[in-house]
C-alpha cells in the first residue's frame, strides 16, 4: 500500500488529541467542565505551526465543545488572555512557542509518521494508565 501522507497526518491529529484530552484528564482547561464533548486545540494554529507544531504536545490544551467552538469566536480577547495565562503556568510563552516552529519542514515520510505515531501511542498507553 502506497504511503499517504495526508491520511496519515488525520491519524495523527487523531492521536495527538487523544494524547491531549488523556493529558488534561478530560477536563476544559478553560471553564472546568468534565462532561460532553472534548477537543484537542492548537494554540498555535495548524496553518501556522506547520507539521513540526502540529503534533506537538506544547501546542495542545483540551477544551469542551462548547469553549472550542463558541467561547473563541465571541470571547477573543479573553481567550487570548487565559490562553497566555496557561501556558505562562507551563513555562511556556505564546510567541516562543510560536517561533520554534518556524522554518521546521511542511512534509514527512513514511518513517517518521511510523516513529510519530508509536511516540503518540507511547504517550496514551502512559497517561491512560495514571
């Protein structure tokens, strides 16, 4: 079977928000709810952050639904402030986060997908098990 590299990047995504949501126990990072529907969110968006950011565990927090889809479009400068708020919790900083993406390679082959997902798989297995 010929390596897809767009079908493996969905994998992936799929993966990496599982990792994501196990992290965060399944719990909105930003209204603390625990029920309902939960997406694994880029901080630094996936047009942005290219491959290298996309799959990177520092660029995800969990949210509910209802924060990921509503709360962002109506609350931008709030989202923008809490988001900053939880990374500095983190160490981390939006725009160094953001720079050390840049440049990184757009495309991966078939052996680092392969090495990708297994770290992925790795990661679940470990935070399903705490």
């Amino acid at each position: 079977m010929k390596f897809n590299p767009t079908r493996a990047k969905y994998i992936l995504l799929a993966l990496w928000g599982c990792v994501i949501r196990a992290r965060d126990r399944h719990t909105c990072q930003w209204c603390g709810r625990t029920t309902g529907k939960m997406d694994g969110h880029h901080i630094i968006s996936k047009g942005r952050c290219g491959l290298s950011g996309m799959f990177d565990l520092d660029n995800g927090v969990t949210l509910c639904f209802h924060c990921h889809r509503a709360q962002m479009e109506t609350h931008p400068v709030e989202y923008n402030d809490w988001i900053r708020g939880w990374l500095h919790d983190k160490d981390l900083d939006y725009y160094q986060l953001r720079q050390s993406f840049e440049g990184k390679k757009t495309y991966f082959n078939q052996d680092e997908f392969a090495l990708k997902k297994k770290v992925l798989e790795d990661m679940l297995k470990t935070k399903e098990s705490l």
